[in-house]
C-alpha cells in the first residue's frame, strides 16, 4: 500500500488512536486499585481524626493510619431498625452511590428530609472507638446539601451519644471565603462539647439564625449565626438535625442507650 494513499494514512491514524486507547484504558485498569487504597486510606485519617485518635492535619503515615485504625470496630448499621447487620461489608459499601439507585435506595419521607436529600441508602457504616470494652466514641458519616453542592463529613460522638466529640467537613462545593467556613479549624473547634440533642430529646445540634447571647440557653446545642453564608448554614443544621433524627441514626443512638452501650 502506498504511503501516500488516503486509505494509507487513515489507517495509519486509526491504528495510533487505538492504540493510545488501549494504553490510556491499561493505565486506568492499572491504577484504580492505587486510587482506591489511597482513597480508603484517606477515609480512615478523617475517621481517626473526629475519633481523637490523632490530630487533625498530623502528618501521619499510611502505615500508621493502618495501625491505629486497628482500635476502631467498623459496623453496618439498618437505619430503620437501629441494629447491626451483615448484609454488606461495612468497609466496601459505597452509600452515596447506593442513594442514587432508585432500586437500592430509600426514600426520606418529606417530613424528616430536613438534609434535603431525597433518596438515602438503607444502610450506613458507622465506627465505634472502645476502650477496655465501653464505648468511648461513635464516628457517624454525615451529609447534605448546602447551597451549591453535597457536603459530606463526619460527627463524632462522645459515650453519652449526646455530647458532640468532634465535627468535620472533608468534601464540598460551596462559595469559596463565604461558605467554606465549615472546613476551617477555628469553626470546626466550635463543637466540641455542644449537645445533639434538647432537654426533649429532640435533634438540636446545628447554626443559630442570628447571633446568640452569651448567656442564651441554645448556645449549648447551636453556634454563632455565619453572616453572609445562611445557606450553607441551614444546610448545615438541616443535615445535622435529619441524621441525628428518626429517619437517620436515631434508632441506632437510642438502642445503643437502651443496651447501656452509653455512658
């Protein structure tokens, strides 16, 4: 065949792309499972972190993330019924996808969907910190929407599962030096120590709409309102208050009280 042929050249040039294609689709088949350690890796420093088992921002090895997460019990938890189950592998099972399956999923009734969600999976992990056998913290993954995206972060609780150990925020889309105070250290410093829920027993934790006294009763469940980020902050009180509640890990937190598995 001619070098200087039409069908020369187009053949010359379907045979790069595949090629290339090929190269391109080995090299991702390749390091997907390198993504994903790095990813999984990732997920246990923040649940460490909102566990207090390191510090947050410590430069910490892969390795020592591995061992240190040897402490944490990994559960699955039925958000309806509140109990552990093994229909899936806690460490594996991607909730945020199983959300988007309408087959999967399950759909937040519009009294409760206070994270505006819409579709929620029917399970999710939880982790568990002890220490010599008694509960010293749950880790609970959280998330919702803000004004603009999905926040996705963590709430730690201490042995009373009502006392807030830690809030974090790992994941969002909001306006950046506006509504990105929620992954700043002095606003995530602001939790510790505020209660989830009321002197009723209902979810309280979340933002205050306007400034608080220092002497105001809410303080114990709210922070200060964020001027200029209102929405990203009800976002933030709305998915606070729907994963705290019935629909979320309210059955979980009140059998674990009921059990004594509280202190």
């Amino acid at each position: 065949m001619s070098r200087n042929t039409i069908t020369h050249t187009t053949v010359f040039t379907l045979s790069i792309a595949i090629g290339c294609s090929l190269m391109v689709s080995a090299a991702v088949a390749w390091l997907r499972p390198v993504q994903e350690r790095y990813a999984s890796i990732d997920r246990d420093r923040r649940v460490l972190a909102a566990a207090g088992l390191i510090a947050a921002g410590e430069d910490t090895s892969a390795r020592e993330v591995a061992e240190r997460f040897e402490a944490m019990e990994v559960r699955l938890v039925d958000l309806e019924t509140g109990r552990y189950t093994d229909a899936a592998d806690p460490r594996e099972y991607d909730y945020l996808a199983v959300a988007e399956s309408e087959t999967q999923s399950v759909e937040i009734p519009r009294s409760e969907n206070t994270a505006r969600l819409g579709r929620r999976a029917p399970y999710m992990p939880v982790y568990v910190y002890r220490d010599d056998g008694s509960l010293e913290r749950i880790v609970l993954p959280v998330y919702g929407r803000g004004m603009w995206s999905t926040l996705k972060g963590y709430l730690a609780l201490e042995s009373d599962l009502e006392t807030v150990a830690a809030l974090t925020f790992y994941e969002h889309g909001e306006t950046p030096g506006i509504g990105d105070f929620v992954e700043q250290k002095d606003w995530q410093a602001r939790w510790p120590g505020k209660q989830a829920y009321d002197e009723q027993g209902r979810p309280a934790l979340g933002i205050a709409r306007e400034a608080l006294a220092e002497d105001d009763p809410a303080r114990r469940y709210q922070t200060d309102a964020m001027s200029g980020a209102t929405k990203t902050a009800r976002g933030v009180t709305g998915l606070l208050q729907y994963w705290l509640g019935e629909d979320g890990y309210g059955p979980l937190l009140e059998r674990l009280r009921e059990e004594g598995d509280a202190s």
